[in-house]
C-alpha cells in the first residue's frame, strides 16, 4: 500500500509546511509500519494510480505562502513515475494544463485523467477544465492527448470496467455537490450516463471508488460502502464504514477485501485504515444488527 502527499493541517489551513510531499509504503499482508521511501514535491488532491510495476502520480495542489500568511494556492502540472525497483521517481510529460482535485484510472496501458480544476494563486478565479486527458504509457514522450468532455466537476472519482471509465459524484463549477455519474467508452469514444449515487450528506462530493473482480465500489461521507448493480441501473449498499469520511481513499487488498484509508471525518483527520469485507448480495443489514460482512482495521498510523 502506497501513498503519497496530503494534507496535514485543519480543513481549508494551507501553506508550505501543510501540504506534504512524503511518501510511505505499507506492506498489507502482516506489514505492522509505514516504510519512508523518496519524497517528491507537495501536493494534495492528487491521484496515484498503479500500472506494470511502476506507479504514476499526476498534477495535484500546492501552496506558496509561508505559514500565517495569505493563502496562495496553486495547481500542479507535473506528471511523475515511481519505480519500486530503483526507488526513484522520473519526470514525465507534464499535464497540456495543471489540474488538481480529479482522479485518474488506466485502461489498455493508457492513462485517462478527468475532472479537476485549476488553481492559478492569490485571489485568481479556477478555471474549470472541460477535457479528458489521455497518455499512452507505452509511449509517454508521444504526450498527451485532449478529448471532449461533457461535465465539470472536481473531488470526483474514476474507477474502470473493461473499457469504460465511471466518473463518479463530485462538485460541480457552480460549487454544488453532484450525485452524477458519467461514463466514457475508450473503443467507442461515446458518453453516456451512469446511475446517480444514492443520496447523502454532501451527496457525492470527495467520493472514492475502486475496481474489484470487474465491480466498481464506491463510498461518500454518508458511510455506506456502495457497489455498482450487475445490471449497472442502481447501487448497492455492501456494507458501512465504521468511520465515514471524505477526501479519502479505497484501495483493493487482495481478491475479496477493500481498504479505506486517510480522509476526515467532519471534525479531524483519520489516522486509521478501515478493513472492509463486501456482502455477497447487495442486502442492508438490518438497524442495529452486527454485520458479519464487514471487519475493520485498528489505527496503524497518525
């Protein structure tokens, strides 16, 4: 389990020593600490995403000021490789325009990156991206290519099936929480429409969601562990955080178990990781009983 960047301080707190750039590693099968590898630059609101056996970290927000100072806020262009191997991070071809607070996924050995917006400092306005940026990662130095995209949304979630990727909740550029769910067909080049999350406190903003076994999961600050329906029509309520949070992550461990991990919970940080087990069928416990379908991890880090 890796992770990379963050923020440190209190919601909305941002300066130079808030933002992290340090980079841990957590081995998930009886791995009891965090191992410190290479930092690289600050950034928060950035994607990780693994392929072959590197991984890939794009764009992300960084702040300028010193600590009591004005906040002057900016969004990352860099696109950076880690290889375990060598234990180094390489430069890649930067993003066509920074972006931060989008999510990414990698289909067919290509990196697709949605969403987001851009941050230009001081007091400047975001400007809100209307592009899906793709680089093929067995060609990086080809650079990157711009597609047409028919939202504009930030703190989303992309996760893939086949050949598709869910673009998932968010905020949109009237600053307005979404439930929206948005589809992109690699073959085909077509648009469509997913279901929309279920409702929720801050609907599906700074949602996270992850592929397992070809089934995309999902949750939001209500708490429930969501999965997508076979029929793709509707979600599915698999089980429940213990501790909801937004701003976090879902991250696989092993074939049949998700990890949920960083985030807050509306008053503070969390400094756990959450072991979740999904049901088998896509019934909701009853009020008040134990749920056999769902274990959690005690707090392995701070």
């Amino acid at each position: 389990l890796y992770v990379s960047g963050g923020h440190r301080g209190d919601r909305h707190d941002y300066n130079v020593r808030m933002v992290s750039g340090a980079f841990h590693r957590l081995r998930i099968a009886g791995g009891s600490q965090w191992e410190t590898l290479p930092s690289t630059s600050s950034a928060q609101g950035v994607p990780l995403v693994a392929y072959g056996n590197c991984l890939y970290r794009i764009g992300g927000m960084a702040a300028r000021n010193e600590p009591g100072t004005k906040q002057d806020l900016f969004s990352r262009a860099e696109v950076l490789r880690y290889d375990p191997r060598r234990a180094v991070w390489d430069e890649l071809p930067a993003l066509p325009e920074p972006r931060s607070s989008h999510d990414a996924t990698v289909v067919g050995g290509k990196l697709y990156v949605g969403g987001g917006w851009q941050l230009t400092g001081g007091t400047n306005k975001p400007v809100w991206p209307s592009s899906l940026l793709v680089l093929d990662l067995t060609e990086p130095h080809a650079g990157w290519k711009e597609i047409p995209q028919p939202f504009q949304r930030r703190a989303l979630a992309a996760a893939a099936i086949g050949s598709r990727i869910f673009f998932i909740g968010g905020m949109d550029s009237d600053n307005s929480p979404t439930l929206a769910v948005d589809i992109y067909d690699t073959k085909s080049g077509a648009w469509s429409r997913g279901p929309d999350l279920p409702p929720g406190k801050f609907k599906g903003f700074s949602c996270s969601a992850v592929t397992q076994a070809d089934r995309i999961y999902a949750n939001a600050f209500q708490g429930d562990l969501l999965r997508l329906a076979p029929d793709e029509r509707s979600w599915e309520v698999v089980g429940r955080l213990d501790h909801p949070r937004m701003a976090h992550r879902l991250v696989t461990a092993g074939g049949t178990q998700l990890i949920a991990l960083g985030g807050e919970d509306g008053d503070a940080k969390r400094p756990d990781l959450e072991l979740l087990t999904p049901a088998l069928v896509g019934s909701t416990p009853e009020k008040g009983a134990a749920n056999p379908d769902r274990a959690t991890a005690s707090q392995v880090h701070n």
